[in-house]
C-alpha cells in the first residue's frame, strides 16, 4: 500500500493573502490526487495549515471541497485547515486548557460514511503539560485499507502525553501534519516514535525547494530507528506561486 507525504511552499503572512491563496491551494490540491491516483497512493497527507477559513461556516465549505475531490478519486486523506482566529499572540495555554486552539486536521477515509474534523491540543513542549488529560487520550485514527493511521497536528508530536497515548495505540504509523519547517524539530519526536516501534512520516511547510521528507522507521530486532527520510520528490504540483512536492512512499 502507497502512503503520500508533502512539503509545500510557505503561506502568505497577511490573513487576506492566505484566504486569497485558498483557490490555487485547492487546485493544486486536485492536480496531486489526480497524479496520486494514477499512481495508486491510497493516503496523501498535507501540512497543517494548507488552508485557512475566515468563519466557521467558511471552514465546513473548504471541508467540504476537499472532501468531495478526494471522494471522487477514492484517495483519503488528512489536510490541516487553520480558522482566522482574529489575533496574532504568542501564549496560548489558556486556548489549550480549554481545548479552542483555533488549527485543525480534516481527515477522510473512503472506508468511512464522513469526514473526521480534528482540533490541534497543543503547539509546544512547553506548553504541552496545559492539555486536559481527556484531550491527550484521544484516539485520532483512521483506517486504510487493512492500517490504522494515526494523526497527529503540529507540535502535538512534542506533546510526551499525546505521543506516548499514539503508540501505545500501536498504529501501523503515525502522520504528523507541520505547519512550518522553521524551528520545528520534528525528528527528534519522530525518532522517540521509532524507537516505540512505530514508523513516524512529517509533512510540512518549507521555504525551500527539495525540503526533507521526514520518516523514521524501528529497528526489527532492537530498540532504535532507521531514517529513511530523504530530498527526493517523486511528483511536484506548481500552480502560481505555490509548489508541492509530493514523496510516496511504499509497503508501509
């Protein structure tokens, strides 16, 4: 079974920019399910934030999109969608407390009858020990195929609780959908996966063409990891100003 990850292109900084930049987003968007059909990749991550929505009502249409494009090509798939959240702040423990942090994982399957909509439950190591316990323990897992596929938003992979409650789920693997590569060092989380004996992939915002294409694997026969993550591309989409290059990976 084929699994797709993606790096893409930075988003614009300015909220008008980014609900402008929707459009091309979702065209390009169609343009790799139809390349990923052709190759028969049965899952295709995108980064966290790929798409923002000013409203609520705004985020259900773009939900609503993406989910009926996928359908149409029997491809699941987990897209970060970020909701406007009116501010700009660098504290968010009290949003984490009460469980309102305002980024969020769509996530389609087409074994399943709807789509799921997942809340990001914290953003950063240090704020990690604010998630309510409840929140931590929550199962994210959507099923492909014969695997359970475990996602995971951003820095909820530095999160020791909800990381530790991922894989002792025991999922085939676990996606963790970045919103940007600048100062977010995934691969160290990712080897702590590994060495649990759970394969870990990351897709990502970057500001660079050829960004790494994280994955880490566990070792057979010993605790440890095996990096197989890597700056090959095996399909890029350009639509304007955006690229994506898409890594598929294969017998997962």
């Amino acid at each position: 079974m084929k699994f797709a990850t993606s790096t893409v292109s930075r988003y614009p900084s300015e909220t008008s920019a980014r609900i402008k930049e929707n459009e091309t987003r979702i065209k390009a968007f169609c343009k790799g399910l139809n390349e990923l059909k052709r190759k028969e990749v049965a899952f295709w991550a995108l980064p966290g934030g790929y798409l923002f929505a000013r409203s609520q009502s705004h985020f259900k249409k773009l939900a609503d999109e993406i989910v009926k494009e996928a359908k149409k090509r029997g491809i699941a798939i987990a897209v970060g969608i970020d909701l406007d959240e009116k501010t700009s702040k660098e504290d968010w423990t009290e949003e984490i407390k009460l469980g309102k942090l305002p980024w969020f994982a769509v996530c389609f399957t087409p074994k399943s009858k709807d789509y799921y909509i997942w809340r990001q439950r914290s953003n950063t190591s240090k704020n990690q020990r604010a998630t309510p316990k409840e929140y931590c323990l929550e199962e994210r897992v959507i099923e492909i195929g014969n695997k359970n596929i475990e996602i995971l938003l951003c820095g909820e992979i530095f999160n020791k609780r909800i990381r530790d409650a991922a894989a002792n789920r025991n999922p085939n693997a676990i996606f963790d959908l970045g919103h940007t590569s600048a100062g977010f060092r995934v691969h160290s989380a990712m080897k702590i996966l590994a060495k649990k004996g759970i394969i870990s992939f990351c897709s990502v915002h970057a500001d660079l063409f050829n960004a790494m294409k994280y994955c880490y694997f566990p070792l057979k026969n010993e605790i440890g990891y095996k990096s197989y993550s890597t700056r090959e591309r095996d399909i890029m989409i350009t639509n304007e100003s955006l690229t994506i290059e898409i890594k598929i990976w294969d017998n997962i």
